[in-house]
C-alpha cells in the first residue's frame, strides 16, 4: 500500500532521541522516506549572554551522538543553523519533501513560530504535521466537570491519574533500525565556535551525554525508585532522578519514565509520577493562562506587592554570601554545575522572595541564564508558588524558615561544606549556624534577620489583601 507522502522532514526540536518519538514515528508510517534535521535557533541562541552555555553544548553532543547512530544506519541528519522560520522552508524545499514533521510546543514563541512556518510551508504545497509528545496529557484533555482549566493540582492530578491509569502511558515501542531513514550524508557537524559558543565543563559533570548512558541512568533511577519518596528532599544523598535535563530536551521519553512507575506502583514511583504529572499540570497553566506567559503572576492582585528590590541583596544571593548556609551552597551548586536539588530551589526562591523581599521575577530570570534543566513552564510554575503568587501556591502566609530548613534536609552539614569550603572545620550542629560558633571566619555574616524580615513579609501581602477586601 502506497504512502501518503513521498519524502518527510522531522524537525526535531525538544525531543532529542531517535526511540519513541511520536513525530519520527507517524512521518515513518506515512511517508516513503524520513530525513531528519535540528536547527541551532539564532532566535533563542543570540538571547544568551553567556557563550559558554552548557545548554548548547549539551545539545551539540547530543546531536553528534544521534547523528552517529545515523551513520550507522547509512543515513544522517541535517544541522542548521538560523532562523528556522527561513531555514525549515528552504530545506523542505531542497530535499523535496512533501511534508514536515514535529512535536508540538506550548510556550508562545513556539506557538507563533510554528504557525508562521506552517503558512510558508503551505504555499509550496508542503504540509506540516505537528503530535503530542513532550507531555502525557495535553492542556485541553485533563479539564474539570465542566470543561474549564484547573487551577488547583489536587483535583488535576486525581483526573490525570485516573486517565493515565486508564490509557496507560503510550509508549511506542518500535525500533530504530526499522524506521525508512533516506540513505544520505549531510555535511559535518559544525563546531560550537561556528554557532558562536564555546565549549563548557559539561563533560567533567555527572551529566549522560549520549543515548547509551542516559539509558544507563534510567536503569540506576529504576533501582532506587521505590526509596525515591523518602530520599528525595536530602541534597547530600543520591535521592533524586537526575533525569531533569533528559526531561527538558527530550533525550527521553515521558512516556517511558511514566512506564516506569505505572508498571511498578508504590509510595516511591507513586511520589515521582506525581511530579511528572506536576510537569504537565504547569504546561496546562500557561497554555490555559497565558497571562502566566508574559511575566504576569497567576493571582494578579500580587503583581502589587511592594518588593524592596535590593541590588546590594540581590547580588549576595545570586553568589551565594547571604550568610545562610543551605542558600548560599545551594546557589554555589547552580553556578558550578547547571543543577540545583529541588527542595533546594524551593528553600531559596522562598529565601529571595519572602526573607530578602525581592521580586520574584528577578529569581526566575536568574535561574533561566543558570540552569541546564530550564523549562519555562516549570521554572515560572515553582517561582510563583514558593513566591505565593501563583495557582495553587505555597500559602502567602507560610514562610520557610531556612535554618530549620538546613537543619532538616541537609542535618550533617555534608551537602553545606562540599560547597562551602570555609565551613569544614564546623560540626554538624554549628554549620548551619557558623556565626554563633566563630565570628572571625572568613564566610559572610547573615544578609537579613528572618523574624524580622518575615514580619516584613506578611504585611506586604496583608496590605494587597486588604485592598482587594474593601473592593469586594
């Protein structure tokens, strides 16, 4: 039976894998003929200030492995490098396809662009096809009784759940080596300098860097699974998936690390399927509130809230010598390696926006330049609730204390001193506060008082509340 289409172009975008790749697959079914091609956006590539960003060396050594795996196979995949809204149209063109293949995005540069290349695409009679991939559920199909967003997680997630319990998680278990790649050779991978970027520290990092490790990282998680519920909020121990940056980019699937849960149910998988399903619930939010989008807080009325916006505080948090120990090596840990433990971007979101009284804004924006793991969805989605002003948020009344914090989740000190040398010498119980102990060390004095700033805190929420009150 003949193919719908001829020749197909997979445009692979945030979903960098050859195995369980929705797009990949329908263009293989469809088309007689799939090439694949990855562009080095300049759109997005020239925002970035720092050319020693480890997100384009991460996917500049993600992409030598695919190709390699292509080579194997006889085929290749083409690196481009430019607008995609140019250089999608004129390689779909060149190679005469018929038609081009992807994964749909949700945030709006996404959105437009798509659309913008779907309309350029048209007039040369190409088609554009574009699939549900990078979430299991969409934002139009996990919707309350009466067909309205959530905004609250609980209830979400119960209906997620039930679907998901119910569909299971799709996983397309084709294999790469029968899907009908074009036999072609593409020109060599550029050079990083070519792109404008240099190379980073990213390979002396716990990091998987191709298809084989990451699969290897999978299996290690998988082992440590069941303990995941009660290993996850300590930094110094390995509790947590390390999967986050595979998540970002797609170099997994979700439906393969939801498998990993539905298929071996209990409080820890239960603990970590809740957390991929917070991923989608945040994806719902900004493609259903897309004010979120546009540097808006999800309640409104907070976007009122009289920060005191210190540059002088602003610059010790982002350096880590706030003089809060669990703050600063948790800052440390970013600006050394792309990566912060998640209980730990909670304690010090909360710590900028509730003890430093400065906008939450300025912490997302931060975290966007530092993180290797970035997703706006879910870094928006965590700054609004630990800052109180989001959907479903952290109580505006509730306000991390960050030595009990530190005490809690990081008890020996061990996670505190790897980052912050000069407090070696201190034991378990005066690391967290090093200062009562010895004043001539060389660390920073505490930056703010909590009780005092926490007061501080709960009157700029009151006075917005009040006035929203007497509107009412």
């Amino acid at each position: 039976m003949s193919k719908l289409y001829q020749k197909s172009l997979v445009w692979l975008r945030r979903d960098l894998r050859l195995h369980d790749n929705t797009a990949l697959y329908q263009a293989h079914l469809r088309s007689e003929k799939v090439n694949l091609c990855f562009v080095f956006d300049t759109e997005i590539l020239n925002a970035l200030s720092d050319k020693k960003d480890q997100r384009v060396d991460f996917l500049h050594r993600i992409l030598l492995d695919i190709k390699e795996t292509l080579k194997k196979l006889q085929s290749d995949i083409w690196i481009l490098h430019g607008d995609p809204k140019t250089e999608i149209p004129s390689l779909a063109k060149s190679i005469q396809a018929d038609a081009v293949f992807a994964n749909r995005d949700y945030e709006k540069y996404g959105v437009l662009r798509d659309e913008n290349i779907k309309k350029s695409l048209n007039l040369q009679n190409i088609s554009f096809e574009d699939y549900k991939d990078q979430v299991l559920f969409e934002a139009n199909e996990v919707l309350t009784k009466t067909s309205t967003p959530y905004s609250v997680f609980s209830p979400y997630r119960n209906n997620h759940l039930e679907k998901l319990k119910l569909t299971g998680a799709g996983r397309l278990n084709y294999k790469v080596d029968t899907i009908n790649f074009e036999k072609f050779s593409a020109n060599k991978m550029p050079p990083l300098a070519e792109i404008g970027f240099e190379s980073t520290n990213i390979s002396n990092l716990p990091i998987a860097l191709k298809q084989s490790q990451i699969q290897s990282q999978i299996k290690d998680f998988e082992g440590r699974l069941n303990n995941y519920d009660q290993t996850r909020n300590y930094p110094a121990i390995k509790g947590v998936s390390y999967l986050s940056v595979h998540n970002r980019f797609g170099t997994i699937s979700i439906r393969e690390i939801a498998d990993l849960c539905l298929n071996n149910l209990n409080s820890g998988s239960n603990t970590w399927l809740n957390e991929l399903i917070w991923r989608d619930f945040y994806f719902q939010i900004i493609v259903n509130f897309p004010h979120v989008q546009d540097g808006k807080s999800f309640k409104q009325q907070y976007d009122q809230l009289e920060y005191e916006n210190s540059d002088h505080l602003f610059e010790a948090w982002k350096t880590g010598n706030t003089g809060f120990p669990i703050v600063d090596a948790a800052m440390r840990q970013m600006n050394q390696t792309g990566y912060m433990h998640n209980r730990l971007r909670m304690i010090v979101a909360s710590f900028l926006t509730k003890d430093l009284l400065i906008d939450w804004r300025w912490g997302e924006r931060y975290f966007k330049e530092k993180l290797i793991d970035y997703d706006f969805s879910a870094n928006n989605g965590g700054w609004q609730w630990a800052a109180s002003v989001g959907c479903d948020a952290q109580p505006w009344f509730r306000i991390f204390n960050p030595l009990l914090q530190s005490q809690k989740f990081d008890p020996e000190g061990k996670f505190i001193k790897k980052y912050i040398p000069e407090l070696e010498g201190f034991d378990k119980k005066s690391v967290h506060e090093p200062h009562q102990k010895n004043s001539n060390i060389t660390y920073a004095k505490p930056a703010v008082e909590h009780a005092l700033q926490r007061q501080k805190a709960l009157q700029m929420f009151e006075k917005i509340n009040n006035v929203v009150k007497k509107q009412h």
